[in-house]
C-alpha cells in the first residue's frame, strides 16, 4: 500500500520493487523502463482488482522474460550474455510485458489476436515465437529504404531540459514559407552546436568549468578528467595593480566551432563569443580539420585577445550505448519498439538477417563491358541461391560524368538508353528482383533537377527509362540514402570526400605527418613523380601506399568525430547576435597540393581538378571556384552520423588506388576501394568501406555481411571476372 508521503509525492509503489527484483536477477534497469513497467503493474493490478501478491507474481514473470529475452539473443551468437547486453531499456521492458500480456497490440489483430489468446498459458519461449510470428507480418523482411529528404526528420537538443525534442519534420514533408526557409541556416548551425556539445559531455572524462556540481572535480582529484572551458569564458590576462604581470584562464582547454573572421583570421566560437586563434604553431592530432569542424583547442589566451594553439582535434566519437535509444535518429517508419523486434527476428530467421548487402560506384551504363559484368554477378547470384538484401547502385551512371555534358540532348538520350539496357537485364532475372531491392543513388555527375544540392533527391523517372516503375524492388533513392537491415543501420553516400576535404583542411595531422615527410623530405611528389616518369618506371613507391592507407583512416575517422557527412562544408552564424549574415568562405591552406597533384583525377587527366598551383603550396590562397555542391539545409539532418551505424558505405572515386601509376606521360589510376573498422566504444565497431569505382578498378566491388552466430560483421573486396 502507499504511504501518506507517497500519495502525496505520486510515487508508485512498485518502482523500489522492481529495482530490486532486477538487480537480484543480473539485470541493469533503466529509470525509464522502472517506471514503465511499474505504470503497467499498477494498471494491470487496477483493471483486474489483483491484489499485491499477484501483481508480485506478474512482476516475477516480467524479469524471467527480460532475463530470457537477454540469454536468447546472446546464445544465438554462441556467447555469454556481457554487462552491456544485460541492461534492460524501455523498449526490452515494453516488449517484456507485451509478451506477459500475450497480446498483439500494435502488431495486427484478427487471427494474430486468437493465437496470443490461445498461447496465454503457453511457455516463456512459446510466446516469444508467437510474438515473432506477428512481428514478421507487420515488418516484412526487415530490410527498409529511407529516403533522406523524405523519411529523416529533426531533432534538436534542448539544453534546459536536457532531452531530444522534434524540430521539424522532413524536408519533403512540410510546406516551407520564405521565413522559415530564411531561418533554417542559422538554427541548424545553433542546434548543430548544442547536438556536439552534449555528444562531448556524454562522455565522462570531460566536463565544464562552469558546472559546479563538478567543483571537486576541477581541483584536481580525477586525474582522468578533461575539464572544458567554454569559448564565452576564455579572456585575456590583465595587469594587476603592482605590475607583477596579469591574471588569465592560463593553458585551457576549450571547445567550439572553427570559423573566419574575413579572409585570413581563424576563430573559435560557441553561441556567445567568438575569440582569433593563432594556429602557426598548432599539432593537429588527428582527421581533417578546417573551417566548419567542432574541435577541442588546448592552448593559451594571450593579452592580445589571441588565444594560441599548442594542439587541436576533434572531440571523441560516442558510442551508441551512450546515445538516446528512445529517438529515432535513424528516420523511417519504425518505432523503437519496433527495432527491438527487428532483433528477435534476427535469431528466428538467420538465413533472411545474414544475407549479404552489395555496393557499387561508378557504374557506367554506357559501357557494354559494365553491363555484361552486371548481368553476369547478378546470374551467379541466382544460380548458386544466394540474391543479395539488396544491390546499390551508386553513380556516376554515364562515363562522362557529365558536367556542362548533362544537358546535351545526346548526354541524356545515351544516359536514358544505359537505363534501358540495364532494365532488360532486370527484366531477365525476375526470380533476382523477388529476394533483392535494386537501389540506385545518383553521383556527382548525374543529371536531375536537385544534381547541385547535397543532400540531394533521387533521379527522376524520365530520365531511368520507367525502371523504377516498371520493376519491383527497383529503388530510385536519395544521395545520402540509408538502409535498415534489421536492426543494423546502414548510411550509404556517393561524393567524393577526398577531393572536397583535403585541400580544405589546415594542415596534415601527426598520422599523416610520418608518411607525408618521407615523401616530402627532399622532392615534392610532383617532382618524384615526373623523375619516374623520365626513368620509364610506372610502379608506386611503397610510401604512396602508405600515404593512401593514412588518407583513409583521416576520411573515415573525421566523418566519425564530427558525425556528420559534410564536416567541413559551408558554416552559417553560430551566434543569434551574429551580423556576418553567415556568409563564411573557405580558405584552404593547400598543404595536401603536391601530393594530390601526383594523383590521376577521375578523368585520368593528370591534373587534379579545381586543385591549387603546386607551385604555390603552403600559401594561404581564396578558393579558385565556387563548390560543386551547396547543402540543402533543410535535410541537413540527414547527413548526420548519430548514433554511429553499423556501416558507412562510400563511394569515393577521387581516392587514389594502391595501383595508381604514371606510365607513358599519362596518368592512369585503378580508383581501388579501401575498407577499415573504427572503434566506438561498443561490442561491434562500425565498418567503413569505399567501393572506388566499378568501371575503372577491374569490376570490383564490396560485400558487407552482418554479423552471425559463425563471426562478426565484416566489409570485404569482390570482383566480377570472366
């Protein structure tokens, strides 16, 4: 029964029950789920007058059914449940006493209804297999498309109450005024702070100096911990009375996003201040770094109002465990409870949650010889019975790629014609299209009504020849696209990162350092690279191999820190005061120019396109073009990786290959992919792969295959061959 004095507070009485049932069960209860399944004993108690014996009973059988739903799944995987995978969420504890109740709500009713009536009295795993069976009949085959102009909605964290709240549906979904599309920049630049700053301060080793619940903390006594100074505080030493010198912050550490003021000045700023960093003797620790990162500074405020940088880097990655599990960051249809049922359909249909995803770049329709490798992967599927989830497709679709091309009529008419081709292929191998969803994303060269924005819609109907209409399971989708495979999450996005980033950042990182001073010590690689041409010699040295292999793990690893798709891309005004009008143009410092100069283009031109004067690197220089791509802000939210899925799949045919060469006086380039792990913090890490280009690395492509009972998930190399 309540006490007076938990009548008066409304606290339930079975929430001090509960946690202590868990807790003698091995199992870890979040607060939310305590008070989730206590609302439901108490209702469940209300509704059939059940004394509290009974309802002791009901919550006995609640934590069996956690406990059991937790051993379930790790046996699956032949292993002992770990501390992690014991911790009982909302969505656990609400599937919890679903199965308790033995209904089908929220999964259908009608014959679904009968059976769960009839399994009431059934066992623990009885009843688990009933509610898969309905499960399966409400989400399919677990796999989901989501368009990110369409599906991703927005969510900006609120700083004073400290959740995830809805800002805005997605971009295609509302009605736009002028006002609100004026507004958009701004408020994604504001959100987007606020999002970095409690991703940081999720993280236990750092905390703020203003927060003074964290006072012991700042003398000193946790070793581990990182205290952040916001940017509003960082001043500048004054003078004191007796001249003795001044009084300031000393060497801190602060966090903020990079800006300029103007043309040449560098700045850090948060929501309330912007200060000018001195960078001329700053490490760069690690990834990309430029105009538009969030980054941690540690150095020393100056009574010039300067603060001079010893060190700068990007803040550290979150694991997903540590993110909100109850906001669909993802996008799509699906509730959370709905993913938890994603993964108990993963133990009882392995066969459908292990297939295998394939990934595909710079597939030329144009070619006959890419056609007929096409054609051939897709027979060899069929004949040995194993169709792929899903095969994605990822521009550019013609060999051109484009340009000032893709408005020719001829360009369109060969562009519609490589699609018409490719659906008599498709139309061949109806028994494909029956197990696998045939996704296209559009390149960088594409055509299309949105080919200059990032995000960017999909191609349109009339230029793919009807293949999306006239095919199942043939998915025009947006660029970025992502793709839930069960409960895994996948962020597939063809651009080419290497080409945008590299010359934007402020210089190269202590990882690329080691590499990037052998092959600079005493020849540029521009000069390297034409004494072997002189020499007749067409093999790479091994230092390039290793400056490429450096290259990728800075990509994947910034995209990470940053999680976001366009790290560095255009900023708007952080500040709500700010009078700049958010127009912020990049300032590369070119420190990457000799070595991207060594390396084919796309078009095997041998100079690399829109890049800077090798002659002139190291100098501060405006930028020689405008972008190739300007953000559709409000899809931004689309382009964020937060949570980190389980899989990022790029296309990147800018990426040098390990076999790239210059022979004969020109530059021929493989475009070879490149795969990696980067380590969150959780059980799995997230695999990182770039497809390079189908058409010009010898039909290569990557297979990405979830995790099972036999192994972890893994990204790995295939090629189509004669």
């Amino acid at each position: 029964m309540k006490s007076a004095r938990e009548q008066a507070r409304g606290v339930n009485p079975f929430l001090k029950q509960i946690s202590a049932s868990f807790s003698l069960a091995g199992l870890q209860l979040r607060p939310q789920a305590a008070k989730l399944i206590a609302e439901w004993l108490q209702g469940s108690a209300c509704d059939s007058q059940q004394s509290e014996n009974n309802a002791a009973e009901h919550l006995e059988e609640v934590v069996n059914i956690c406990k059991a739903l937790v051993q379930k799944q790790a046996s699956a995987f032949k292993r002992l449940a770990s501390a992690d995978e014991c911790i009982v969420d909302t969505d656990l504890a609400g599937e919890a006493c679903r199965l308790r109740l033995g209904s089908s709500h929220g999964l259908g009713g009608g014959e679904d209804t009968q059976m769960h009536e009839s399994s009431h009295s059934a066992t623990l795993d009885d009843r688990i297999m009933f509610s898969e069976i309905a499960a399966t009949k409400a989400l399919g085959d677990g796999v989901f498309v989501i368009d990110a102009l369409r599906d991703v909605e927005r969510f900006a964290y609120s700083t004073t109450e400290g959740v995830f709240r809805h800002s805005s549906p997605a971009f295609l979904r509302k009605r736009w005024t002028e006002q609100e599309l004026s507004q958009l920049r701004p408020n994604i630049a504001r959100e987007r702070y606020n999002l970095m700053l409690q991703r940081l301060l999720r993280d236990p080793r750092f905390f703020l100096s203003t927060d003074v619940a964290n006072a012991r903390r700042l003398e000193g006594q946790m070793d581990d911990s990182v205290c952040v100074t916001p940017v509003e505080s960082l001043r500048a030493p004054s003078s004191g009375a007796s001249g003795s010198g001044g009084k300031g912050n000393g060497r801190v550490i602060s966090f903020g996003r990079l800006s300029r003021s103007g043309i040449e000045t560098l700045c850090l700023e948060d929501l309330r201040k912007t200060v000018p960093l001195d960078i001329s003797q700053a490490e760069v620790m690690s990834g990309f770094v430029g105009e538009g990162a969030f980054v941690l500074v540690e150095g020393e405020m100056r009574a010039s109002g300067v603060f001079h940088v010893s060190t700068i880097g990007h803040p550290p990655i979150l694991s997903r465990d540590a993110t909100p599990t109850h906001v669909n960051f993802f996008g799509g249809p699906l509730e959370p409870r709905d993913v938890m049922t994603l993964k108990q359909m993963e133990i009882s249909r392995p066969s459908e949650a292990q297939r295998l995803v394939f990934s595909l770049s710079d597939v030329y329709l144009d070619d006959s010889s890419v056609l007929s490798r096409i054609d051939r992967l897709i027979g060899l599927c069929v004949e040995r019975q194993c169709e792929p989830s899903a095969l994605i497709l990822m521009g550019n679709f013609h060999s051109s790629g484009g340009g000032q091309l893709s408005l020719s009529p001829s360009f369109l008419e060969e562009f519609k014609n490589g699609f018409t081709a490719l659906r008599q292929i498709l139309k061949k191998r109806r028994q494909f299209l029956d197990r696998t969803r045939v996704i296209f994303i559009p390149g960088p060269g594409d055509p299309g009504p949105m080919s200059t924005l990032f995000p960017r819609g999909p191609l349109p109907q009339s230029l793919t020849a009807g293949i999306a209409d006239d095919l199942q399971n043939v998915i025009l989708a947006s660029n970025p696209c992502r793709l839930r495979h069960f409960s895994r999450e996948i962020v597939i996005v063809r651009r080419n990162f290497l080409a945008d980033m590299a010359g934007r950042s402020l210089g190269p990182s202590t990882q690329l350092c080691p590499h990037l001073s052998r092959l600079w010590k005493e020849e540029t690689v521009l000069e390297r690279v034409k004494r072997e041409e002189a020499s007749g010699l067409s093999s790479v040295p091994l230092e390039r191999r290793s400056v490429r292999a450096a290259l990728a793990s800075e990509l994947a690893h910034t995209l990470a820190f940053q999680a976001h798709l366009d790290p560095l891309g255009a900023a708007g005004p952080i500040q709500q005061d700010d009078l700049r009008g958010g127009v912020t143009s990049a300032t590369p410092s070119y420190w990457a120019a000799p070595l991207l100069a060594a390396w084919p283009t796309p078009e095997g031109t041998g100079k690399w396109k829109g890049g800077p004067d090798p002659k002139k690197c190291g100098k501060q220089q405006p930028p020689s073009a405008p972008p190739s791509t300007h953000p559709l802000w409000g899809a931004e939210q689309s382009l964020w990786l937060y949570p980190m899925p389980d899989a990022l799949i790029i296309g990147d045919t800018s990426f040098p290959g390990e076999n790239s060469a210059v022979s004969g006086g020109e530059a021929v380039s493989s475009s070879a992919g490149w795969d990696l792990e980067i380590q969150t913090g959780d059980a799995q890490p997230c695999l990182v792969c770039n497809t390079g280009s189908f058409a010009r690395s010898g039909f290569s492509f990557y297979t990405y295959t979830p995790e099972s009972p036999d192994g972890p998930a893994a990204m790995e190399s295939s090629a189509v061959v004669d």
